[in-house]
C-alpha cells in the first residue's frame, strides 16, 4: 500500500515508444498481453489455457517475446496473448526473470536493482481474475506410494 491506503500496482512500460499502464500480477503465473500491444511481433503457438473466476475460457491466440521499457530498465517478456483482455498484466514469471522485488510501503518495485515508481490504477478498477490452467501427466509409482510416510 502506498499513499492514503491505495494499492499502487502499476508501471509505466514504454513499448514501441508508446506509454502504456502495466500491472503487477503476483497471483498471476504467466504474463499477459492484449492483442492490440503486441503490433507485428510474432506469434507462437501454445497450450496454456488461460479462465476467468467463473470457469469461462479466455481465447489464447498464442504468445510471443516482446522488448520494452519499464522505468527506463530495459527489459523483456514472454507473454500469453489475447484479444478478450484489455489490460498488460506482469505475472510471476516476469518478477522471478528480473529478480522484482516488491517495496509495498515505499510505492516502488526493484527491477533487476533498480529502483521504479509505482502508480495506482490509471483508470476505474474492475475486479477481475484470470486462472491459468496447464495439462498435467501424474505418472503412478506404486513404489512410491507404499514407502510414503507421513512426518
């Protein structure tokens, strides 16, 4: 929190030489980008499925590598693409590459140690919350299962 008890989760990230209002997303595993950001960069195929909280899909259209500017840092980020989002969001995957380090009561966030100011929400706050969902393969080890113990 920052100012008069006001979350402050954005950054200004400069892309292609446009501002654009970024937000920090430490509930989000991925990076996301809407469509209309992305200008000519390609796009990869992948098997992310992206929901909303009420189990709706979000349309992928694929991902991509983008390079841009986040408080003068140069830096860049893998993002999952889609026309059904309207915001730039910066997950964990992106804070964990650029070793971010969140100083809540200071209004700033460390990037790659170096210090950028936090902005709060540019426009009116919608509650939204976007879930990522991978396919995975358990393979069964019986061994395993009758050595376990609990501790």
């Amino acid at each position: 929190m920052y100012g008069k008890g006001i979350p402050y989760t954005y950054v200004e990230v400069k892309l292609k030489g446009r501002k654009i209002p970024a937000m920090f997303d430490t509930g989000c595993e991925v990076s996301l980008c809407p469509y209309k950001f992305r200008k000519n960069a390609k796009l990869y195929p992948t098997d992310v499925k992206l929901f909303v909280a009420n189990d709706s899909e979000i349309k992928v259209l694929g991902k991509t590598r983008l390079m841009f500017l986040v408080g003068g840092v140069p830096t860049s980020a893998d993002l999952i693409v889609t026309d059904e989002l309207t915001e730039f969001l910066l997950g964990m995957d992106f804070m964990c590459a650029n070793d971010c380090e969140w100083l809540e009561s200071k209004g700033r966030i460390l990037i790659l140690g170096r210090s950028v100011p936090l902005v709060k929400c540019p426009h009116k706050a919608n509650v939204c919350c976007v879930i990522v969902r991978d396919s995975v393969v358990v393979p069964v080890d019986l061994q395993w299962r009758s050595q376990s113990k609990c501790h």
